[in-house]
C-alpha cells in the first residue's frame, strides 16, 4: 500500500516507517520537523535500505497539505502530527487545539475529498482518564481526561468516529498506546527529548549517562507493590509493528474499532529504574518526592482485543526495552 505518514519522523513514526517499509508499503512522509530532525531519514534508509519520500509540510497548511494528496494516490495514513507534552498542554491549550484537532480536520477534510479511507489515528490510554478499574478495556469507552493534551485525543476519537458514521465506506483504527519507550536495536532512532523530559525513560536514560544528577520518584505512597506508580511499558518497535497490522486491518474492514496497544502488565517506577541498571550496569541514583498533580496509581492494558483482532502480542521484555534504550541514548551522546 501507498501509505501517508503524518509526524513520521518523529518518535513512534520513524519507528512505524521501518516496519512499513519492511513489510514491503511505499511510505510518504508529512512532518514540520517541530520535535524532530531531517537527520531521520538517512538513519530510516540505514536501517531499510530505503528511503521514504518527505514533505516539510505543516498539517495546518490545508494548501500545502493538499499538494501532498495532488501528487501521490494514497491508500491509507496513519496520522501521528501532534503536540504531545501533557504539561505544556495545560499552559498553552490553545496552541494544543489548533495543532491536535484543526491540523487533523485539515487531514481528514483531504481524506474526504481524495478519497482515501482508511485511516489509523495515535491516541491514548489517558482518553480513559481516572474513571475506570485496570485493566482499561476498550469497551470502557472515553473517560474524563484531565489536561488538554489528553481531551485532543479524546476529540479526535470523537470526530473520527462521527466522521465515519456519516460515511460507511470508511475505516480507521484508533489505537491507544500505553507507555512507549525504548529505540530500534540498531541504535540508529529512538527518543530525543527535549528539554527536561517529563517522561520517565527519557529522565532515566539522562540520568543513567551522566546528564542528570538523580531520578526524582513522584511518590511512594500508592496503593502497589513498592508504592510507586505502575504503568503497561511497551517497546516502541512492537508498538511500530502494531501499526503495520493496524493499517492491514483498516484496509480490509470497514467501521472504526479502538484498540489498546500495551503489554498488558504493569510495572513499577522502581521495578523499571532497576531494570535500567541492570541493562547500563550501575546504580542509578534517586529521591522519593511528592506525588506528581494528574498521575493516577496504577494504568495497564486489557490487550485482548489487540490480539483477536490484530493478531498482536508484544514480544520484547521491561530489560530489552532499558537496553535498547541505553544504547540509543549512548549513541546520541557519542554524535554531539
Ligand atoms: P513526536 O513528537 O516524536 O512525533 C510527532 C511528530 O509530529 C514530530 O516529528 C513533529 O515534528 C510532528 N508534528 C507536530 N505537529 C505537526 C504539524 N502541525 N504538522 C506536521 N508535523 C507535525 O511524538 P511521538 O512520541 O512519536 O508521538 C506520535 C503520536 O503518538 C502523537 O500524536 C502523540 O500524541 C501520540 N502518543 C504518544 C505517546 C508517547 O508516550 N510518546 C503516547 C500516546 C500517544
Ligand atoms: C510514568 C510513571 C510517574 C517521571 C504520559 C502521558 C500519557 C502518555 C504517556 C501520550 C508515573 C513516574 C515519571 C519522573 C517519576 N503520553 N515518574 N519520575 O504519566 O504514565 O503518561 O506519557 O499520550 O498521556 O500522561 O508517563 O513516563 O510521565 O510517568 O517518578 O521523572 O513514572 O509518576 O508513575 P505517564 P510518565
């Protein structure tokens, strides 16, 4: 399939776009390199030996955005442009507005009109909010999201949904990651935060090579195995490959289905800080804080549907996600 990536070199994209590539789709690129680089592409064809084609284009540019569509007959987009800082979010929501939904109904109004139909869209296991029982079941439907960030998926959700409705030759796969991190083993792509990263990975990757002095844990007075938080980690390479099958479901059926991508277990800040030191080989230093405003206790996935539907399980394990991690974050290092 001709497939247009939206923010496909970005984290999880340019991940995505070598499992595409690898399963024989012709990949187009659309990014504004806002958060990330041009670089992407070299390491995207070191990896597959191909390059994808790429447009430096805003989704919020509808004229330039249509130019896209005018030269290349796609059959399907998977659209991961997007604003995605939880706390700048809360800051400048209307710059998240603008971006997450206005860019994205400039995206499916060209869908629409090219006739493209078939559409996979990133969204979140925050869409469920605090309101449900772990772990999150898609059938849960959306809860109350509490930042802005997390209400521009929740509404994109919404939009695709209806959109879909009003048309029945079309289909798309919502799916709803759980917590990415990790880099492709070659090394080559992988995360690259910036500024302080809020996330816990990317903190502790800065920690574990000497950028940071210590972990700061948002509390340990949770109700979990060692108090601190747990959250369904997932390998951002089983993640990219969910996309794959995602897409080759979306093309051979038609409705909108949400579907949770997550390993389907939890683990905890400090079980990953431990798993981190075994894949860099020291200790990693931190201090207990406060509860962190928004964390909830415990987020995991209910991963059956990923599996009935998508044929999807993930396969790599809480230490070959450090370890992948480490070493992308070591490379990095090594380039500047
Ligand atoms: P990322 O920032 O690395 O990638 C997003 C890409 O979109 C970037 O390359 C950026 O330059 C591009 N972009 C942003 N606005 C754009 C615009 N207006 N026009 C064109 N390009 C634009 O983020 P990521 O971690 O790869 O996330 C990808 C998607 O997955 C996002 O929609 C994000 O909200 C969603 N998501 C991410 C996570 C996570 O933890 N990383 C979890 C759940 C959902
Ligand atoms: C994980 C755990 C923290 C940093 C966020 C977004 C969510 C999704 C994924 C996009 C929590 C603890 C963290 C630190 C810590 N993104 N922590 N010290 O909050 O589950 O999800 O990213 O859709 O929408 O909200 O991920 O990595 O920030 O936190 O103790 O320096 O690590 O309290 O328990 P989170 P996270």
């Amino acid at each position: 399939m001709k497939i247009l990536v939206t923010g496909g070199t970005g984290y999880i994209g340019s991940h995505t776009c070598v499992e595409l590539i690898q399963a024989g789709h012709e990949v187009v690129i659309v990014d504004n390199l806002y958060n990330s680089s041009i670089d992407v592409l070299d390491k995207i064809e070191a990896i597959c030996g191909v390059r994808p084609s790429f447009y430096e284009v805003d989704i919020l540019d509808k004229e330039g955005l249509e130019k896209v569509f005018e030269e290349n007959d796609f059959e399907a987009v998977i659209h991961f442009a997007g604003y995605k800082a939880v706390g700048e979010s809360v800051a400048i929501p209307l710059t998240y507005y603008e971006n997450n939904i206005a860019g994205s109904i400039n995206l499916y109004q060209l869908m629409k009109k090219y006739e493209v139909r078939n559409l996979v869209f990133s969204s979140s296991a925050t869409v469920y909010g605090d309101d449900f029982e772990v772990p999150f079941k898609e059938e849960y439907g959306l809860g109350t999201t509490t930042n802005p960030y997390g209400t521009t998926k929740k509404m994109n959700e919404m939009i695709i949904t209806d959109m879909n409705l009003a048309d029945k030759n079309n289909s798309a796969v919502l799916l709803r990651y759980f917590n990415p991190i990790g880099a492709h083993h070659s090394g080559l792509i992988g995360e690259i935060p910036n500024g302080i990263p809020n996330n816990l990975v990317p903190y502790i990757a800065q920690v574990a090579s000497g950028q940071r002095d210590y972990l700061r844990v948002w509390g340990n007075d949770y109700d979990t195995v060692d108090g601190t938080g747990v959250r369904d980690y997932i390998h951002v390479v089983d993640l990219a490959k969910a996309h794959v099958k995602a897409i080759e479901y979306a093309a051979s059926h038609k409705g909108t289905e949400v579907i949770n991508i997550g390993t389907g277990r939890g683990y905890s800040v400090l079980e990953v800080l431990h798993a981190y030191e075994k894949a860099c080989g020291q200790e990693i230093p931190y201090q207990i804080m406060d509860r962190r405003p928004g964390d909830i206790a415990v987020c995991y996935a209910d991963t059956k549907k990923a599996e009935e539907l998508l044929n999807f399980k993930a396969v790599y394990d809480i230490d070959r996600m450090c370890e992948d991690s480490y070493r992308f974050t070591c490379n990095l290092q090594k380039d500047r």
